[in-house]
C-alpha cells in the first residue's frame, strides 16, 4: 500500500503551525493558567515536522531511485 508520506507530515506540520500562532496569540491567558509552556510545545512541533519533511522527501527519493531499473539515465526527461 502506498501512501504520500510527504503530504501526510506537511499537514501535521501545518497543524502545529496553526497551534503555534494561536499559543502565541493566547500567550498571556494560556500563562495566567500556567499554561505557557504550549509555546514550546507548538514549536518544537513545527521543528520536528521540518525535520520529517526533510526525512521523508529523502526516504521517498532513495526508494524511487531503488526502483530505477539499471542502466536508465539519472536526466529528469527519462522519468
């Protein structure tokens, strides 16, 4: 089963993006409830899925030359 991998950890980054401006926007009422700290949370959310996009563009780059068969040029026009 095939899936678009690289998709799937765009929309969960964008997830925790749209997490991080609403705790930046809550910032002072998250703190007040000693709830600050989601900030971080947000972030390193952000951090990570940057980091997963990078992995999986990867990961999917080396399977689709792995599937390449031997001897087909590396030119784009021959994919």
């Amino acid at each position: 089963m095939e899936t678009d991998n690289v998709r799937v950890v765009a929309l969960g980054t964008a997830v925790w993006l749209v997490a991080l401006v609403a705790a930046l926007v809550f910032h002072g009422r998250l703190a007040a409830h000693d709830n600050g700290d989601w900030v971080w949370v947000a972030l390193a959310g952000v951090f990570l899925g940057f980091v997963g996009l990078r992995h999986v563009r990867r990961r999917q780059r080396a399977l689709r030359d792995a599937l390449r068969p031997r001897g087909t040029p590396d030119s784009p026009a021959a994919d």
